[in-house]
C-alpha cells in the first residue's frame, strides 16, 4: 500500500497515519524509512506523539524507550524495570520516490 511521496516524511519527523485501517508511525531517518505499528506495546499509547531521540522513539505516556528500526524496546516503562516487549514493525521501501508499506485493507489516511 502506498503511503505517499517521500517529501510527505521529513527528515527525523514522526509521523502519524492510517493505512488499511491500521494506525502506523512513520518515520524517515536518512535514506531509511522506519514504520511501527502506532501502539506502544505497554498501554497501547500513540507512539507517534511521543518523542524521537536518535532512532529511537519515547513514548508519551510512560517514557518506554524503542528503536524505530527493530522496535526493540530499549528502556521499560518508568516504574515497570521488568517490563519488556517490543514494538511491531512494518515492512516499508521506496520506490520510485513513493513510501510503500506491506499492509493489506483500503487506503491510507492522514491520522
Ligand atoms: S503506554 Fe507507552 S510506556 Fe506506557
């Protein structure tokens, strides 16, 4: 599914929208594009209102830290040192100057 041109996703910017009914936080980080499911995998808080750091993004509700690229949660929840589970990544590449996403469903729509 296409989620638009690639100027549609600024440099470090987290970007959030809906494709095929799912919610995705997309972000460009050089020549990488990284897509996550928009959840955070702790109290399932919009990952794309929460802050990027380097490549990773914190989340607004409790500060879980995750790497945008794998989803590997690197810092837990604050309060929760034993919690850990990891983001869900989608599958994105660029063809042709245009963001494509592994996603089935109808199309995409700004969040
Ligand atoms: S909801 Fe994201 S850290 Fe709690």
């Amino acid at each position: 599914m296409c989620l638009g041109p690639l100027e549609a996703f600024p440099e470090g910017t987290l970007v959030g929208l809906t494709a095929a009914g799912q919610r995705l936080l997309v972000v460009r980080l050089g020549e990488t594009i990284c897509a996550l499911v928009d959840r955070c995998p702790h109290e399932a808080s919009r990952l794309s209102r929460g802050r990027r750091e380097d490549g990773t993004v914190i989340c607004p509700t409790h500060g879980a830290i995750l790497d945008l690229k794998t989803g590997r949660m690197i810092e837990p929840p604050l309060g929760e040192p034993e919690f850990r589970r990891d983001g869900q990544t989608v599958p994105v590449r660029v063809v042709d100057g245009m963001v494509w996403a592994c996603l089935e469903g109808p199309g995409r729509q700004r969040a």
